[in-house]
C-alpha cells in the first residue's frame, strides 16, 4: 500500500507539472505573438509637393529625363 500510494502521488506531481509547463509554453508563445505584432510597423509613403516644371525635374535627376 505505501508504495502504491508514493507511486499515485508521484503520476500526480509529475502530472501538474506537465500541465504547468504546457500553460507556461502557451503564455510565452502567446506573449511572443503579441510583441512581435506590435513592433510591426506599417510603412506610408506621403508625397506632399506641387508638380515642379519638367524641366526643373530633369535637372535634378538627367539620367532618366522620360520619367516624367
């Protein structure tokens, strides 16, 4: 009986523990997730200038003067 007893109380630790470490691999991957999601930054392009002349532009820029 005692060694029935110890080995019933030893399934049962051994058990919980699977069962915490499981829900502490499902918080820790769950907080993962989370901060990766929140460091994601969405990227926007603004253009904000008046169309200059073309011939301003293809100054600045002579190796493509058909781009505009």
């Amino acid at each position: 009986m005692k060694t029935a007893h110890r080995l019933a109380v030893l399934a049962f630790a051994v058990a919980l523990n699977v069962a915490a470490v499981a829900a502490l691999h499902v918080a820790m991957v769950d907080g993962t997730r989370s901060a990766l999601a929140a460091n994601q930054e969405v990227e926007h392009v603004v253009v904000s200038a008046t169309p200059t002349h073309p011939a301003i532009a293809t100054s600045n820029c002579p190796t493509t003067p058909k781009a505009l």
